[in-house]
C-alpha cells in the first residue's frame, strides 16, 4: 500500500510540475504582443522613404515557436523574410532568426528590457559590427521596431531599418 501511495503522489508530482511548466511559457507571455497579422510601413536610411508591407506572425508547435512571414506590398507581393522566435530555456533567452530574400540569414538573442524587446546579434555573424532589434512603443493594436547597427561595440547605435506596425482591421491575436 505505502508504494502505491508513494507512486501515486510521485505521478501528481510530476503532472503539477509539467502543467506550471506549460503556463509559463515565454513565447506566449512575452511576444504575445506580436501574434497576429499586420500591416507595415518600414523604411531605411538614407531617404526613410515609408515602403508598404505585411507580417503574419503566428505560434507553432503548441505556442513554443513564433514564425513570422514578412511580405513587401509591390507588383509581386514578395516574400521578403521569414523569421523563426524560440525561448531557449537552458540559456533564458530568445533567439530570433531571420531568413531574408537579400542578405541572408541572421540571429539575435536577447529578452525583455523594461517595456522593450531587445535582441541582439551573434557575435560570430558573418556581417561586420554589432547589430540590435528592439520592440517598443507596444499596445494591442501597434508598436514600432527598429533595426540597428553599432561598429564600435555598442556605444553608438545607427538605425538601418525602421517599421511600424498596425494590426490589420478584423484581426485579433
């Protein structure tokens, strides 16, 4: 009778620890924000001409993966990149890699920073200097994001890309 019992609470254990597990997970805590579709206007120095676009962002996996679709508003409605956001639970961090049409691939890593997101480049990148994505100025229906770069290491950031998103009309999280 005493291993049944024990086995049995051994099992309730396990479950409560599996279960808390679940309800923590950052990918549905922390960009939550994000999931949904959206309308963009993103622009680039050095003339910050204001380009249309789409990002359908969405959880797979059962909310432990982000993916992201990001598609140019232009005569081929061209996907432009698709980016994958996992937690890395072992490292208590985000990594989000970019998969883009242009310029490649690319990773940040990073976690929230007061009412931002900041990631930041590998190191072992394949481009020079530093680069940074943050997002910021985050309510249910818009934020902004930013993509910067730094050549000496993180003292002086200069903005490459910028977007602003909006949530499409008739769409929710």
């Amino acid at each position: 009778m005493k291993k049944v019992s024990f086995s049995i609470l051994f099992i309730l254990a396990f479950c409560s620890i599996s279960f808390s597990q679940d309800s923590e997970n950052p990918a549905q805590v922390d960009f939550a924000f994000w999931i949904g579709e959206w309308e963009t206007e993103s622009s680039t120095p050095p003339k910050w001409k204001a380009n249309l676009g789409e990002d359908k962002v969405s959880y797979l996996l059962n909310g432990t993966l982000i993916e992201e679709i990001f598609t140019k508003k232009n005569k081929a409605g061209t996907n432009f990149q698709r980016g994958y956001m996992v937690y890395l639970h072992r490292e208590k961090r985000w990594r989000h890699t970019i998969h883009d049409a242009k310029w490649g691939e690319y990773s940040f890593y990073g976690n929230k920073e007061g009412d931002k997101m900041v990631l930041y480049s590998d190191p072992e990148s394949t481009r020079p200097g530093l680069r940074r994505e943050t997002f910021y100025n985050i309510t249910e229906n818009e934020f902004d994001y930013k993509w910067e770069t730094s050549k000496d290491g993180g003292k002086i950031w200069m903005p490459i890309w910028k977007i602003h998103y909006t949530r499409k009309p008739g769409t929710n999280k």
